[in-house]
C-alpha cells in the first residue's frame, strides 16, 4: 500500500484543491480504466460506467490532430522537437504528443496525475520519449531556459488564479527556444459567467470549510462551478508578453467576435470549430 499523499488542505493553495482531491483517487491501486471511470470527468467532462483508457486516450488523439489543424500547425517539425505539455492531467493527449514529438516533458500541479500520465503513455505512446516534471507552486516550471521547441496548454490556464496563469504564461516563453512556438489555449468571457464567475468564487472559498469543503472540491457540479477561476482577453495577456513575441496569432470561435486592440502587429483568425468561449494564442517566441 503506497504512504497517502500529504492531505493537509490547509497547506494547499485552495485553487489547486480539486486537482489534488482528483489525484489523491488517481493514486491508488486501482486499474487505468478504474480511475479514467472515477476522475476522467476532471480533464474531458466525460462520466459513464463504459469509459475505459483507451476510449479516453482516443478523445486526445482526436483532439491533438483537430487542434494541430485548425491552428495551422501540421508543418511543425515534430519528429526532432521537444514539447512541453503544461497541465498534462494522466496523458490524454500527451500519448498522442509522444507520438509526434522526438521528446515531451508533461507537467501537472498534480505529482499524482504524472504518475498514471506516464502509465497512459506507456500504454498508447512513445515513453521512452516522456519526462514529466511537478509544477509544485502551480506557477514555476522547474525547466531550464530555452529547452523546449513548443509549450502547448489546453484548458488548464482557465483553472488557474490570474496571476498563476500569467505566471507560466511567462514560463512558457522562458523555456521556449527563440524561434520555438507558444500554443496556448485561454477561456474567455461569455454572457452565462455574469453568474459562474461569482458563483465560482463563493465555492472556491467553500473548500476549505471543515466536514463539507472536501467533499465540494471533489463532487462533480461543485468543482466545475469552483474551478471557474479566471477569464483572461488576448489585450490582457498581450499587454504583459507582446514584447516577447513575434507573428502573433488568436485564434477564436467563428461564432463570436473577439476583440484584440494591442498595438502589436496581430493576425486574428476566426476558425469554425473552436469552442466559442476559448480563444489560442499561437505565437513565436522573440
Ligand atoms: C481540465 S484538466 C486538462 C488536462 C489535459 N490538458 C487534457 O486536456 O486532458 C486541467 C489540468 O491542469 C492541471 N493544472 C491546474 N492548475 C495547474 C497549475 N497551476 N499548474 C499546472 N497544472 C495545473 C490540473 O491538475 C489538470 O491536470
């Protein structure tokens, strides 16, 4: 039996709170398929007893292979680059990552996901390929400068507290070799977050309320009302890392307008199939 994880909530920052509850099922004896049932609802919103590992690797490769299209990526010289995946979770689309890419350095604030991330990748990836690294503080990748070619995030910096998120946007470039790529995935404002956002806030600081707080970070409706945690613009994250970049792209929902004012030389493409409340920030690293 392994020794439990430290539980202290206290100790933990309340935003990491539900990923630390979801890792703690995670690392138990149980099988892939078992804890895909239990916890995979954290990272693709799927639930149902017929889910098993290897339908939930499928929704990444899938995933992987719609997003390199749509944001005009497939020319990228994958098979001699090293990726860094920010916010792996247990590998779902990491596997197919390891795939395409020579090297993937997956990283979660979660040590319990990297875990069962390198047994999905043994499993239906390239591990030898694979090193996973634990972003402790949820903002600081423990990666040297300039290592990577690529840093790709989806729907992690969303869960992060504003300054976190802007936090390893920094770090993304710092990593990122000059002439290497930023792919990040952000959340933006839609009408219904007049009422998420607050509401998220109210159960954020729920969590660390005695006998109910544990259980409100780690049942379904409640964490997904928490983990509303913030709503950045492309002006917002331009305005901090513009002068580090080069040939910006956003690309945003065909079904929405999206608003970019940076002085910045930007190119903004409104592509069908990007979820209208995401927007990515392609960009290259100056
Ligand atoms: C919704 S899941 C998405 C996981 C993966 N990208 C996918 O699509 O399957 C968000 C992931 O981000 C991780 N995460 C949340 N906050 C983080 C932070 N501050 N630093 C690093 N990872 C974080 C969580 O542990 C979780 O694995």
């Amino acid at each position: 039996m392994k020794p439990r994880r430290g539980l202290g909530r206290s100790t933990h920052h309340p935003f990491h709170l539900p990923w630390i509850d979801a890792g703690n099922l995670t690392d138990n004896e149980s099988s892939a398929d078992d804890v895909v049932r239990e916890t995979g609802w954290v990272f693709n919103n799927e639930t149902g007893d017929e889910l098993t590992l290897e339908k939930f690797v499928k929704t990444g490769e899938n995933e992987v292979r719609l997003f390199l299209r749509l944001l005009q990526l497939e020319k990228f010289p994958f098979a001699t680059s090293t990726l860094i995946e920010i916010g792996s979770g247990i590998g779902r689309m990491t596997a197919a990552f390891t795939r395409r890419f020579n090297k993937v350095i997956a990283c979660d604030v979660d040590s319990a996901f990297l875990e069962r991330c390198r047994q999905t990748v043994a499993a239906f990836g390239r591990v030898d390929g694979l090193t996973t690294s634990h972003v402790a503080d949820g903002k600081s990748l423990p990666i040297a400068d300039k290592s990577v070619d690529m840093a790709f995030s989806y729907i992690t910096l969303q869960h992060c507290q504003t300054r976190d998120a802007l936090g390893l946007i920094g770090e993304a470039i710092r990593v990122t070799r000059q002439g290497g790529l930023i792919v990040l995935n952000f959340r933006t404002w839609v009408k219904g977050d007049v009422l998420l956002v607050p509401l998220g806030y109210l159960i954020r600081s729920m969590w660390r309320l005695p006998l109910i707080g544990g259980s409100l970070s780690r049942w379904r409706w409640s964490t997904r009302l928490g983990w509303q945690a913030n709503r950045l613009k492309p002006d917002t994250v331009l305005a901090e890392f513009e002068n580090k970049l080069d040939k910006i792209r956003i690309f945003h929902s065909v079904k929405r307008s999206l608003s970019v004012t940076t002085k910045a030389t930007v190119e903004v493409l409104p592509t069908n199939r990007i979820n209208p409340s995401h927007w990515w920030l392609v960009a290259q690293v100056s």
